[in-house]
C-alpha cells in the first residue's frame, strides 16, 4: 500500500477532528441529558453483532447493504447497520419475563415496573451503492420506549423529538407523522400480496400518482379502494385533513389508524408542540418491522431527515419475549451539520489557559498548571 494511500479514510468514512468533534460530543451529551430527563435509562451493545440479529425477517436493512465479516468458528458477523434490533434483543435476553412467565436468568431486570425506557449513542454502518457521496458510518442518539401499547407512549417519544431539536438551537422544523396500521389495513383490504408491495411503495413514496394508478389496474380492486390507493402519495397536511382522509375509507382498521394520529395531535397540544406536527399516510418506511406511527422530523437547508422513528409492536417478539414498542433515532452528523448551516452557536467551554516554560526551570509554571486542573479548570504546559 502506498504511503499516500493511508493517509486517507475508505469511501464514506471520515475523521472528526478540531472544533467539529467538540461540537459533535457536546451535541451528543445534550441529546443524553435531554433523554434522561424524560427517564431513560442508557445502554451499550456491541458494533459488531451476529448476522441474524439483522437478517431479512427483522426487516432491517438487505443482507447486501452490511458489512460482513466472519469469526474464528465461521460465524457471520457485522457490523451493525441498525441499533433498534440490537436494543430489542438486549431487551428480550435481559429486561422481559419469557413467553411463560418466567424471568430471565441471565441479568435478570425483568421485575422492574413499568415500560423499560433505554436511551444510547452509537455508531452504524451502510455498505450501499444508493450511498455513494454520503456517509456510510453515521453516529446515532436514541431513546426506545419498550412495554407500552399507548398513545401516549407514541406522543412522549414525539415530544422527545421535538425537544431534542430545541436542545440543539433549532427553531424552524417540521415532525411528518405516518401512520403503517393505514397503509396495510387498505393493502390487506385490496389483496396485494408481497410479491408486489415493494413496487406498490415505490410509486408511493415517489409521489407518482399517475405510475400508481396503471399499475393498479393490474389488480381486480373496486373503484373506491383504488381511489383510495391513488390518493395515497397526496394525502399529507394538518390535522385538519385527518377527518378528510377518514371519508375515504370504511376499512375499519384504516378508521382506528387515523383515530390514534388524533388522540396523539391531541396529546401534543398538551406538552405544546403542536405546531411542529403534520401527518403524512403516503409516509412509508424501508424498515418492515414498524407496526404502527413512523416519523420523520426535517429543517430547512438539509433534505435528509434529521430524526427518524416509529411503533415496531412486533420486533422484539422475533427474539422471544412480546413486548409493544416504539422509538426515536437522532441522526447527529445531520442535526450538527443543520446546525451549523444555521449559524446556531453552541454554548463555548472554558478556554484552555496556556503557560510556557523552559525544560529548565518549567516548575513554577507547572505548579500553576497543576492549581488550575484541580480547580477543574483546564490548562497546559508548553514546554519550549
């Protein structure tokens, strides 16, 4: 390998040096501080995870979008593409009583009450042509609220949204809500089956209303569901247009999704971020294991979503102890990079005072530097 050569980075990975880093762990410090006060309690796992944790049944990301490596008695490892599964399997070895009642062995938290509230900060990695030019190792903040069926739990983790990005000194975003309960219930309704629900979401989620209604032709759908379908990529605004949209259907399931997006409108009056919330049912999601709200949270001067999230009540069934759930991802590299772009300041630690001294004779100055250290104050010795 030439000498050149590694002194660069992979494609997609960077260093995070000089003030950019300070930023970063200050931003990423703020986002824990802001998440234990709503009673989150933090947790690790590991990087590199077994490959199963995030095979396609999990409905994560595509086995060839991971990065895979094997260990000495030819497991397949990766590097983890996604922190929701590995907090789902944390939770199920080491937080839940088993299907029968029984409490787990190992660590056993299992006898704590209430909903288990986990909050982290990791790294995840993305091997993907659709990636190129962005970021395959993104750091992020998290909180997963694991235990509770509720609306309310849905609104809590919004509200942490939305005081997440006030933390980080941004006044101008907007929190899109979807709801997947809808999406499937008129699915289910018109008897599209797998083989062609990932063409189906690409016309959606490209907005294509005119490629959405040829391609339905296909199907032997009544003109009222087929309307429905089509509609689709349009149905997006206020809560106002919620009761709108629920004329369009009789599905029953269809209805109760739309119900619950207003009880939870009306929750977020309470904590007062309403104005931050519009709905979105043409929102779908590449991740399969959300059930229920998913949501994406966007400022201005940055296209990508900034936090991301959803009720997954099924995930952490798939590793043995059912469990409702439903949680928040922080994309920090993009919020910091927003914030930046904004101009917002963030709050400046205590410049690091600067003594100098001759190797001979440095012991003035380094008694100095040491008072100050103890002081909790920073400072350093340059030894000329």
């Amino acid at each position: 390998m030439k000498f050149d050569r590694i002194l660069h980075t992979p494609e997609g990975v960077r260093d995070i040096y000089d003030g950019e880093c300070e930023k970063k762990i200050l931003l990423e410090n703020t986002l824990q501080a802001k998440m234990h006060l709503y009673g989150f309690e933090s947790i690790q796992t590991p990087t590199i995870e077994f490959f199963d944790v995030f095979s396609e049944e999990r409905g994560t990301f595509a086995a060839k979008d991971m990065y895979k490596l094997f260990d000495r008695e030819g497991n397949t490892l990766v590097l983890r593409p996604d922190i929701t599964p590995s907090i789902a399997r944390c939770v199920s070895k080491y937080f839940m009583p088993d299907r029968s009642g029984n409490s787990s062995s190992e660590g056993d938290n299992s006898n704590r009450a209430g909903a288990v509230r986990l909050c982290y900060t990791g790294n995840t990695f993305i091997n993907s042509n659709e990636y190129q030019g962005k970021p395959k190792e993104l750091t992020q903040t998290g909180a997963e609220l694991i235990g509770d069926a509720s609306a309310a739990a849905d609104a809590e983790i919004l509200a942490l949204t939305v005081e997440c990005l006030l933390a980080a000194g941004l006044k101008e975003f907007q929190v899109e809500v979807g709801e997947v309960g809808f999406f499937r219930a008129i699915v289910d309704e018109a008897g599209i089956g797998a083989e062609d629900l990932e063409e189906l979401m690409l016309f959606i989620n490209d907005k294509n209303s005119f490629g959405l209604e040829d391609f339905l032709g296909k199907f032997g759908i009544s003109s009222e569901l087929k309307k429905t379908l089509v509609m689709l990529p349009t149905m997006f605004g206020s809560v106002d247009k919620l009761a709108e949209f629920k004329k369009l259907t009789d599905n029953p399931a269809a209805i109760s999704a739309i119900e619950r997006l207003e009880r939870i409108y009306e929750l977020m009056k309470l904590y007062g971020y309403e104005k931050y919330v519009s709905f979105d049912l043409g929102m779908l999601s590449k991740f399969g294991y959300y059930t229920g709200i998913i949501f994406n949270a966007y400022t201005y001067g940055l296209g990508d979503a900034l936090i991301s999230g959803g009720r997954y009540d099924k995930l952490v069934g798939q590793f043995g102890k059912d469990a409702p759930a439903v949680g928040m991802a922080v994309f920090v590299d993009r919020l910091l990079t927003a914030v930046m772009r904004q101009g917002i300041e963030f709050e400046s630690k205590e410049a690091v005072q600067v003594f100098t001294a001759a190797e001979n004779g440095c012991e003035e100055e380094l008694k100095k530097v040491i008072a100050l250290r103890r002081e909790g104050r920073a400072a350093r010795l340059d030894v000329k």
